[in-house]
C-alpha cells in the first residue's frame, strides 16, 4: 500500500516539474533557479522517506563491493522466498545453489517492528568501465524506509544487515588450502578434507578442551580489542609421528570454517619475502608450519650450526664457485629466527585478524624456547601414543564398534605399547570383503603383541649396550690411573 502511495508522490512530483519546465521559458535563470530549489526543498519536506543506494562496484575498486555481496546473500536468505522473480548462483563447485532477486525485483523485510523495502535495479552504462562487466550494466540495492527511523536504519539495521550477510557469505563459501608456490604468492586447491572431530582419535577430555579453547577464540573478537591484543592465537602441535597432528589441523579448519595456509619455510628466501606472504593471507584462516623444526635452523644451538655451515660453504664455493653459486640461489633461505618471530606477533602480524597460527613437530626439545613461548604458540597440545580411549574412538569410525570381549585385552596391550592412532587405524582398517570386525581387532592384538615383543627385545639391547659402554669407560679409567701411577 505504502509503495503505491510512493508511486502517486512521484508521478504528481512529475507533473510539477513539467509546469516547472514550462515556467522556466518565461522566468530569467536566477529567479528560476530560486523557485527550483524552493520546490526541491518544499518536496523533501512532504517526502517521507528515504532511499539508501549500495553498488555493485565501488568507485576506484575492481572488485565487487563487499557490502553488495553481503546484502545479496543476505536477502536471498531473509527475503528471496517473497520475491516473485530469482536468479539462481551456483556455488560449492556446483554442488550448491543459492537464490537471489533478480534485477528490478522487491522485496521487503522487517527489523524491530519496522518495515524496510528493498529493491534491485541495473542501468545500462553507455561507456563501458572497469567497474561495471562486460555489458556496461551497473547493478545496486536500494533500500527504503520511513525518515523518522533513519537513525535505528543507519546505526544499528545495516550493521546487522552486512554481519548477517557476510557471515553467510564465510559459511556458503569454498575453503581452501594454500601453498606458497613461489617466493612471494600464494596457489591454491580446494579443501575437502573430511577430518572434524567427531572422527579425531583423541581422548574426550583433551578433545573438549581444545573444543573450548577454539569456541571462546572466535567469539573473543571485543575482548581481544579491549586488551589491545591482535586477535590471533598460537598452537604448537607435538608428538611422535602418527599421533593426528594434520588431522587436528585439519579438524580445526572444518569446525572453524577456515582457509589454511600451509607455509614452506624453506621456500621463502628472507624476512621480507615472508612479510609479503603474511599480507597476502586472509582473516579468517590458519597459517601452518608443519615439521617446524625440520623447516629451519631455530633450535638453541643454532648460531653454531650457522658458524659450522658457514664453513662448509666456503669449502665448497672454493672447489666449484660457479656450482655453489647457482645452488645457493635456487634453494638458500635467509629466514632468521628473528624474521619468524616478527611474523608471528610482532608489528607485521597486526595486518590481518582471526586466525590462527599452528606448528607442529616430532621433536619439542629441539625448538628455540624463544619460539615457542606462551604468547607466541599461546596452547601447547600433545599428541601422543594411542591410549584406550583413543582406540574406541577408531573402533567406532572403522568398525562402528562400541564394545567388544577383545576390547579388554586391546587395553591392556595399550597400556605395555607404544603405537600411534595412524598405525591403529591402518590394523583396524578391513584388507578385503571377507574380514569382519573381529578379524581387524585379532590382527591389531597380534600387532600389539609383536611390538610389545620388539620394544622388549631393543631394551634388553638397549640395555647391554650401555652396561657395554660402562664397562669400557671403567676400563679406560683404570688404565689411566695406571698409567699416571706408572709416570
């Protein structure tokens, strides 16, 4: 009713302005012009409402606007299902469809019993721009409503209106894994990764805590601000291999809806390099460092092995210059500790927010204390040796198993082994349509059995060895006094 009632306004605004162009041909221009703006003023006057207009294209940008792409996804959830005319936008590689107004459509929508109108129109551009596509047709949203809410439509609506949208946009959107193909730039896949942690071995306890820890990061975005923190948070991944380390980051990325960074290290030829990288990432995501203490040269006793490299470079520059130099140029890095530390949370990694950064490693011992500090990797998690409550966990997903008589001596076997979850998995996993649940826990048991065997066997060795060793040293000894007696 109130959109008819708008329409009337505008065609008696119309017939005004004919008399108008009429009355100019008798009036001079200065008294014209005084009696135009006279009108315009008399009509805002009378007009109750006001018309917000969003393009698809800002001015000066090459890219859609984002407030455009919010509001789009925005009323395709909230308000496509009254419009008579939709556009359909094929997401998710095709295998997700999402609805829209179509150009010249309407729609309405309410927010705290006020009524909003929203319209999509498109003009034909007869230049072409680098803003617009390829048909010259510029395309925006405008939104109507009464004056008298301009200050709730302004202040407070379309803030819920772009949250809303963008939210859908992240949720709707392809995630991706990255990998720095060159020095300085990203390439990217698709991440389908099927890991979440409903499937993650681990025991229930540590997994509802690292639930936790990520659920109260993502919804910390004020707090971090109000403490004057970068909203970023660290996590070192440690243990023996096979213990779930990708998984878990994999899982992380799935609960999250975030893209993942898979940073090479030894890639990236120094600090700026790494820099340019760290701006081309996005909100929203994980940066990893996998096998970070295979990356580089970041453990105490760095500067010794740097002195001790140093050395063996100039040895073999002064044997084949123009070999080494060439060597040196494809696969050197000049990434320091320092550079890495930057990246992580000094100055550089303010540029972006919401996101975290993940090491992981075989080998805590052998990373810089400096790396690692809280602060910097804030949540140290130890992925460790399979334990029985991990191994019900891929009973459950191999087998859908949730007990079973083998199930006691399994544990107990656990508890004399040690075996990761991957090497589990792999035994529990069946080799052929004949074998049947308790084949793969018949086979684990006899695994479990021979490693519990072998770990025995190398300890017994271990064992001769070391008394082996003492006892040579005590000889050594002895033949020492000896000698000094002797002088």
């Amino acid at each position: 009713m109130i959109m008819k009632d708008v329409t009337q306004l505008g065609s008696v605004m119309a017939g005004l302005m004919f008399v108008w162009a009429i009355f100019q041909q008798w009036f001079p221009e200065e008294l014209g012009n005084h009696i135009q703006n006279y009108f315009r003023r008399l009509g805002s006057y009378f007009y109750p409402y006001i018309t917000i207009t969003f393009p698809e294209y800002q001015s000066g940008e090459f890219k859609r606007s984002k407030a455009y792409i919010a509001i789009e996804r925005y009323l395709a959830i909230n308000s496509s299902d009254r419009a008579k005319k939709l556009k359909a936008n094929v997401i998710k590689d095709g295998k997700s469809v999402v609805l829209s107004m179509d150009d010249y459509e309407e729609v309405t929508d309410e927010f705290e019993g006020m009524k909003i109108w929203w319209s999509s129109s498109i003009t034909i551009s007869q230049q072409r721009s680098l803003f617009t596509n390829d048909d010259g047709e510029k395309r925006s949203y405008k939104l109507t409503c009464h004056r008298k809410h301009r200050e709730i439509i302004t202040k407070v609506y379309l803030h819920h209106v772009l949250d809303e949208g963008k939210a859908i946009v992240m949720k709707s959107r392809q995630r991706k894994l990255y990998t720095n193909g060159n020095m300085t730039s990203w390439n990217h896949i698709i991440f389908e990764h099927p890991s979440t942690f409903d499937t993650l071995a681990m025991h229930p306890e540590k997994k509802k805590d690292i639930l936790d820890d990520l659920m109260t990061f993502i919804k910390s975005k004020d707090y971090y601000k109000k403490v004057g923190r970068s909203w970023k948070r660290g996590y070192l991944l440690y243990g023996p291999p096979g213990t779930g380390k990708s998984s878990m980051i994999a899982a992380m990325a799935n609960l999250l809806d975030y893209d993942i960074y898979d940073l090479e290290l030894t890639s990236v030829s120094n600090n700026t390099d790494l820099k340019k990288l760290l701006i081309g990432t996005t909100s929203k995501s994980i940066i990893v460092i996998e096998d970070i203490d295979c990356s580089l040269d970041l453990t105490g006793q760095r500067k010794k092995k740097k002195e001790k490299k140093q050395k063996e470079k100039e040895k073999e520059k002064e044997k084949n210059p123009a070999q080494k130099k060439e060597k040196d140029k494809i696969t050197g890095s000049d990434v320091t500790l320092s550079g890495l530390l930057n990246f992580i949370d000094g100055l550089w990694s303010a540029c972006g927010s919401e996101r975290l950064i993940v090491f992981t490693t075989n080998h805590l011992e052998k990373l810089d204390p400096a790396l690692i500090r809280r602060g910097r990797m804030d949540k140290h998690i130890e992925l460790s040796y399979c334990c029985f409550e991990t191994f019900k966990v891929l009973a459950k997903n191999y087998l859908d198993l949730e007990s079973h008589d083998l199930f006691s001596p399994i544990s107990r076997l656990l508890e004399e082994t040690n075996i990761s979850p991957a090497d589990v998995a792999e035994n529990l996993m069946p080799k052929s349509s004949q074998e049947n649940a308790e084949s793969c826990l018949k086979h684990l048991i006899k695994v479990l059995n021979n490693s519990k065997e072998e770990a025995r066997l190398k300890a017994m060795e271990d064992s001769r060895v070391k008394a082996s060793q003492s006892e040579s040293s005590i000889v050594e000894s002895s033949d020492e006094e000896s000698s000094d007696g002797e002088g």
